[in-house]
C-alpha cells in the first residue's frame, strides 16, 4: 500500500471517528429498574441527564431498597451506553491494515 493511499484512508477513518463521537454526544438511553420504578438516562458520552423516581419506590422504612433501586438503574444506564458507544464505533478502521497494530484487520 502506498503512503499516500494509506494517509487518505486514516483521515478518512478519523472523521468517521469524529462524526460517530458526535452522534454519540447527542443519542441517549434509559436506564430501569424495578419494572421501572426507577429510570436513569445518560448520553452516549456518559453524562448523566435525569433521575426517575416513582413515588411507590420510596418506602421511608426500607431507604436502602431506593439505594439499590437506583443504582441498579445507573448500572443498566451504563450499560446500554457502553453498548451504544461499541456498536457506533465498532465499524471503524473496518478494512484499514496497518501493519503491527493490534485489533486492526490483518494484525
């Protein structure tokens, strides 16, 4: 492959890296818990934007049920944002073989 070649295909690659960075700063999913009772959502740069508490997750005798609640539902957050973040980036650099790097294509 020639030099030339391969520097279009990087600055080919790291704008798609740029424009899949800021789609992921824009997209934003929920996370739940207790069939819903508690919902988080956070953006696809992990930043978090709300906290849901259903009035029937709060019982004034039992606090740490609530605790648990919500962090389960940060948890689900986090999740479902890694997954996001994974699958919008994962296809990039698809097809570019750079010699010695690893987790590229031809490594």
């Amino acid at each position: 492959m020639d030099m030339n070649k391969m520097m279009k295909q990087v600055a080919k690659m790291q704008q798609e890296l740029e424009k899949a960075q800021d789609e992921l700063a824009d997209a934003e999913v929920t996370g739940t818990s207790g069939g819903g009772l508690v919902s988080v959502t956070v953006t696809g740069k992990g930043e978090f934007t709300s906290v849901q508490i259903n009035p029937d997750a709060v019982d004034p005798d039992d606090p740490t049920m609530l605790e648990d609640l919500v962090l389960a539902a940060i948890n689900d957050a986090v999740r479902s944002q890694q997954e996001m973040a994974e699958e919008r980036l994962s296809g990039l650099g698809a097809g570019m073989k750079i010699p010695g790097m690893p987790g590229m294509p031809g490594f």
